[in-house]
C-alpha cells in the first residue's frame, strides 16, 4: 500500500545472443576465458521501470515486440505488484502510453464506469488529447505523468522556458521555420565574403583552421552559428539552387587546383624510365578526377551520377598512391608533397560522402 512514483521506458531492438559454450573460471596460471562464439535469438524489447524512491528497476517484461497491447500488459502486471496502491507512470510521449487500450485498463482498474466512447469518433477515447487528459487525471488511483519533449543541448532559463543554444525555439513550428531559414542564410554569407576564396593557382601549403571552418560552413549549411536572418523562409528556399551550385563549383575548383599543382610537380620529374612511368600515371588519375566530376554533375540519372563520383573518388585514391611512391622513391622536393597528399585526401573523403548521400537517398 502507499504510493509507487515509477519512470517507465522501453529499450528495444536488444540483441538475444547465447555464448557457445560456458565460460571457464579462472584456474591456477590462467584467467577467465570467455566463449567469443555466439548464437543469435533475434531481437528483444525491454520495459522497465524505475523506482525513484528506492531506485531499484521493478516488474521488467521483456518479449519480441514493443506494442500498444504490450505496454498495456506491462502496467498491468506491474499495479498487479501492489494492487491498493497508487500508481503514478512517468512516461515520454509515445502513442503507446496514450492509447485506447492503456484508457480501458486504468477505467478497469480504478473502477470508473464512465462511458469511455470509441476511438476516433467520440468520447474519452476520441483522439490521443482525451485520452492524454483522462491518463493524467490526478483523481485517478493510476495516472501518468508525460515528459515534455526537450530539444538535445537545450537549457531552462530562469523564467522556467526551455530554450537552445544558438537562438532555436522548441516549438516544433517554429524550430522548422529556424532552421530552414539558418540554412538559406549561407547564401548570402558566401555573396559578401565567409567562403573560402580559390585561385586557379598553385595549391597553397597549409589552409588555415579558420579557412577550413568557412569551407565547412559551405558544404554543410545547417552549421552555421551566425545570427539568425528574419527574412522570409520562402525567399530563401528559391535561392536552395545557388547553394547547391556554389558547393559543385567549390569541389570543382579545388579538382582544377590538385590537377594544375601536379602538372607542374610531374614537368619537374625525373626523365629517365621510372621517373617517365610515375609521371604518366599521376598525371593520368591527378586529371580524370577533376573531368569524372565535370561529368557527373551533368549526370543524366542518379545512378549514373553516383558512378561519375565514384570514379572520381577512385582516380583520387590512385593518386594518393602515385603521390606517396615519388615521396618515398625521393624524386621530387619532400615539401612539396604533402600539401598534394592533403589535399587529395580531402577530395577523397568529400568524393565519398557525395556517393554514400546519393546512394541513401536512392534506397529510400
């Protein structure tokens, strides 16, 4: 008897695994040696609740699935644990823990013979809001408590409303709104001068920390923390296609620069038989790179776009390959190649997360 204030979540999609065999204890000269072989059971859902008072984890159930007659069981088997007590459920804001068959088993269990209605037309049972209102009723000997939903790294401020670092609201309205605007807003930062500027020049020895933040802020929109523009949302949706435009041409140029930077490095090789055969093949995959783009950004399909890239990102790779054999064979200054191996690996890695994009949105 009394009152059990519990915190009720699930954990799903748990691995059921069985070790092979036993594991051995530990023996005179030896340790404790665990079966790394393993049988798989599928996968496993666990309900559990937590005491806040005693905080111990009370009436777990653990099955296959994690539904609306799942969970419902769950809370019954756990007020069955001290049927006279008060129950009262801290839960998030899962359909689940508002559903027409949680509302019968409270109805049931405290005794109300109220005409609970049918779902979706009228009554208690009409629409998740009655049923939220009647789960919450603090007459009832069961109740729920439902958590407000809390944006990751959101803080209350004194007043007691829940705000996020960088200006984002937590109304789900409004925070659709915020971010769609912060995101077109680089737009405009890249017109008056936050993006990285390029010359069709020589590569130049070490890009600066803040140089790679402004290029970052470029491919990826969302990372800005500039102050938020008022203007209008759809403004600057239209302007989406300049974005996506200026992050082609950023890639694109820094293709033409590696290019051009090892067109000079391979005029200055050795001409003898080996110092003849690196140069054709760097100067092969240090150029193709930059045309597989060039084609694929006129891609006629996604399909083929990803090909494109990836081939791209291949010649990339290979003359990584190239680059670190002159590096190691001495046959041309030692500085002059890493700022080449740098930047390849930075073409490689964005190559690739371009494929692994446009393959995802693919498969959807």
């Amino acid at each position: 008897m009394g009152t059990h204030v519990v915190s009720t979540h699930e954990k799903t999609g748990m691995q059921a695994l069985e070790r092979l065999h036993e594991t051995k204890p530990v023996r005179p000269g030896l340790v404790e040696r665990v079966e790394f072989e393993y049988i798989r059971h599928g996968t496993l859902s666990l309900i559990a609740n937590f005491d806040v008072a005693t905080g111990k984890v009370i009436c777990p159930s653990i099955g296959p699935t994690r539904t609306e007659a799942d969970f419902a069981a769950h809370i019954d088997k756990t007020v069955k644990s001290d049927p006279g007590a008060t129950w009262i459920f801290v839960v998030d804001q899962l359909d689940t823990h508002r559903s027409a068959s949680l509302v019968r088993l409270v109805a049931r269990r405290c005794g109300l013979e109220e005409a609970l209605g049918v779902k979706g037309k009228q009554g208690i049972l009409k629409s998740k809001k009655t049923r939220r209102k009647f789960l919450e009723d603090p007459s009832h000997r069961i109740r729920f408590v439902t958590r407000p939903v809390i944006a990751p790294g959101s803080t209350r401020s004194k007043s007691g409303s829940l705000s996020s670092p960088g200006g984002f609201s937590n109304d789900p309205a409004s925070l659709r709104s915020t971010i769609c605007d912060r995101a077109f807003s680089n737009s405009s930062n890249a017109s008056t001068g936050c993006s990285p500027s390029r010359s069709a020049g020589p590569i130049r020895v070490g890009r600066s920390r803040h140089e790679i933040g402004r290029a970052s802020a470029v491919v990826h929109p969302l990372r800005s923390t500039g102050t938020i523009s008022g203007a209008n949302v759809v403004d600057r949706a239209e302007r989406l296609p300049q974005i996506i435009r200026m992050k082609g041409d950023n890639i694109a140029t820094r293709l033409v620069d590696f290019g051009a930077s090892v067109v000079r490095l391979v005029a200055a090789l050795p001409q003898d038989r080996p110092g003849k055969h690196i140069a054709d093949q760097l100067l092969r995959s240090a150029t193709s790179g930059g045309s597989n783009y060039e084609e694929a950004r006129s891609a006629q399909s996604r399909r083929d776009f990803v090909h494109k890239v990836s081939l791209a990102a291949k010649e990339m790779r290979e003359s990584v390959y190239w680059l670190g054999l002159v590096q190691r064979a001495n046959l041309a200054p030692q500085y002059e190649i890493p700022p080449l191996l740098r930047e390849a690996g930075e073409l490689v890695a964005i190559l690739m997360s371009s494929v692994k994009t446009a393959g995802s949105d693919e498969s959807r």
